[in-house]
C-alpha cells in the first residue's frame, strides 16, 4: 500500500467536524495502527506518491523514483481541493482535506482573525455550523441562491440556509468571489456584486478536482475519473480497479456512469473490490448514501435528487427539522431527513426495495409533526 500523505490511514468526515473543532485528536481518527497492518501483513508505504502508470510492464513509478511492479492494482487516489486562481501564494488562504489542512486551519482559526467561507456545500455548511457554535464572527459566500444546492436542489437548500441564518450565519448568496486583495497576506474578498470583505483568513470549500493526472499517459480510460464497469473493473484491463472519488463507475441500477464524492461511497466500493480480487463477481449496486452533522442535528441523504422531479416534505417543527422524498416519472428515487433519523431510516428501506412511490407518500403523510 503506497499513499502521498505522511499519516497511517485515518477518517476524514470528523475532519470538518471534531477534528478541526478540538473534540477529536488525530489518534481518535485513526483506522489503523502500524502493529495492525504487520499483522494484516501489509507494507505500507507513506510519503509515496505514484506519479505515473506503464501498463504495458504493469509497473507504478513513485516520485522518489521507485518501482512498484503489481499482478493486481486498486486506485484509490481520490479528489484534490478546488482552489482558486489568485489564491495560490497568498498567506491565510486555506482549503480542507487532509489531516495537515485540518491542522494548519484550525491553528489558523484559534487566532480570532476575520474568516470569509467560500462556498456552502457540505464541507462549507459543517465549518459554518462548528464555527457559529463556537461565536466566531464569519461570512459565508455562495454563488447559489441557496446552501447545498448541488446536493439538495433549490427548495430543500432554502430551508437549510434558512436554518443556518437562524443560527446566526451570515450568509450572501447569488455571488461570487471575483478575487482577494493582499501582496503576501489575503486582506479581502471582492465579490463579484462590487461588495468587499475584510479577511484574514479565507476557507475555500469550492468542491474537489478527482486525481488522475498521475494517470494520463497510462492508457487508461479517463472521463472525470477512471472510467469501471458494474464491477469496478477499469474497462479494457485486467485485475486493476478503482474505488471511491476516483471511481467513475456504470451503475446496475441506475442504467449509466456515476461518480459519488461520499465516504460511505468509498468504504461500500473498497469491500467489494476487496471480494472481487478474491474470486467472487459482486456488482456496486449500493445506492448513494451521505450524511453531515449540523447543529447538532444529523442531515441524512440516500438517492439522487433531481432538480426537475417532484418533492414531498413534511417540516417536523419550527426548528428546521424535515423529511422529504424526491421522485420523477412516478418513481421513488431519494430520502433527505434533518434531525430525524428514525424516519429517514424507514424511508431509505423503501427506496432500496424498490417499493412504489406511493407507498413512501403515504408513509409521508402519515408523519405527525413535533408538537
């Protein structure tokens, strides 16, 4: 097992969430220990990033010049953060995804500066919510009309962003960072309304760029990720597989190519890769699943949500809490729940049935709000 970073194997959902908030330590966040993989007899090797691919000699070259010939491969590379242009060389301009960015930001954080978040996705909408609850003053920048839009469509997002300003975030929608002002320092965000932003520190939480690029004169067929069949298999190759971000796969249910950014995504593909190298012939048939705490209160996502479908929503209280499902064509095809885990697990069996639509509206409309 060769990897780019300098850590043992950790999870990275606490990341945006215990970690960076000082409730977790990085032993806390630790899959594996060294004794662990001895025992699994594993050589690992950290610090080692692959920078190219020979498939004709099936042979992984590393950046400190090494040779790793293999009869079986796993690419499991993963996404990179989106950054953005101007941003590079700048001071107090940070992103979040390894355990080294989580640190770095949150010593950065400690320091009590002037914090401008771009972008309200998950990652943007969990640092929002750590740093509401711990009374930092910060502006939240959108360039949607609504937080999480990607993932949650327009009217599920609105009650989000509504949630959030109820808990005191600032949040500017509908606009974008045109570019940061400081020589060595960021000092501002200029927006792309003309408004400016004093900063000392900026988090861009702008989405991921899937790592390939190590891969573009292997031969391998590439399309916003490495291109599997049903069973992770790189089409055109033998005993090679991708899992996880990097994984653009055709999924049995679904009828087509998906690529899911979710840790749940990634855990699910890794066991079924792991059993397909035993000999077995198991399909990822999983549906998409993705959760992110908030406030205290678990949003929780199964499916995918079409923007042009129909949406059903039950609001639980005043407070924000929901459940919802989306369908198009008279089919089932997602359950979102806010703060309410017991319905949203009654829900999610249906959808993974198969179970017709009308019985998950039915189930909806038989849900008594909280008095």
């Amino acid at each position: 097992m060769i990897g780019a970073e300098q850590h043992l194997p950790y999870d990275r959902p606490p990341l945006s969430k215990d970690f960076i908030f000082g409730s977790k330590t990085f032993d806390q966040i630790q899959l594996a220990s060294e004794s662990m993989l001895r025992d699994l007899d594993v050589r690992l090797r950290l610090g080692c990033r692959a920078v190219s691919l020979d498939l004709s000699r099936r042979e992984i070259a590393s950046a400190d010049g090494d040779l790793f010939g293999f009869d079986a491969l796993v690419i499991a590379t993963g996404a990179e953060p989106r950054v953005m242009p101007g941003s590079e060389h700048l001071g107090g301009i940070y992103v979040l995804r390894s355990v080294d960015h989580a640190a770095k930001l949150r010593a950065a954080i400690a320091e009590k500066g002037r914090i401008v978040v771009v972008g309200g996705g998950f990652i943007g909408a969990e640092l929002a919510a750590g740093l509401a609850q711990q009374g930092t003053d910060f502006t939240l920048v959108e360039p949607e009309a609504t937080l999480m839009h990607r993932s949650l469509g327009a009217e599920l997002g609105r009650i989000m962003t509504s949630f959030h300003r109820s808990k005191g975030v600032k949040i500017l929608t509908k606009t974008a960072v045109a570019g940061f002002e400081g020589s060595d320092h960021v000092r501002a965000v200029h927006l792309s309304d003309g408004r400016i932003l004093a900063a000392d520190i900026v988090i861009l939480a702008i989405g991921c760029v899937v790592t390939t690029q190590w891969l573009s004169s292997s031969g391998l067929p590439i399309d916003n990720g490495v291109v599997c069949d049903e069973f992770l298999s790189v089409k055109g190759t033998e005993q090679i597989y991708a899992v996880g971000d990097v994984a653009r796969w055709h999924h049995p249910v679904y009828k087509r190519s998906i690529r899911v950014e979710h840790w749940t995504n990634a855990t699910e593909q890794a066991s079924i890769v792991a059993a397909n190298l035993c000999g077995e012939r198991i399909q990822a048939s999983q549906l998409p699943y993705v959760w992110s705490d908030q406030f205290g209160l678990r949003l929780q996502i199964s499916g995918f949500i079409d923007n042009d479908g129909r949406l059903e929503i039950t609001k639980l209280d005043d407070e924000g809490r929901f459940v919802a499902i989306a369908s198009s064509a008279d089919r089932l095809d997602a359950v979102v729940a806010f703060g309410s885990p017991r319905h949203f697990i009654a829900l999610r069996k249906m959808l993974a049935e198969g179970r017709p639509l009308r019985e998950a509206s039915l189930y909806l409309q038989q849900v008594k709000p909280r008095a």
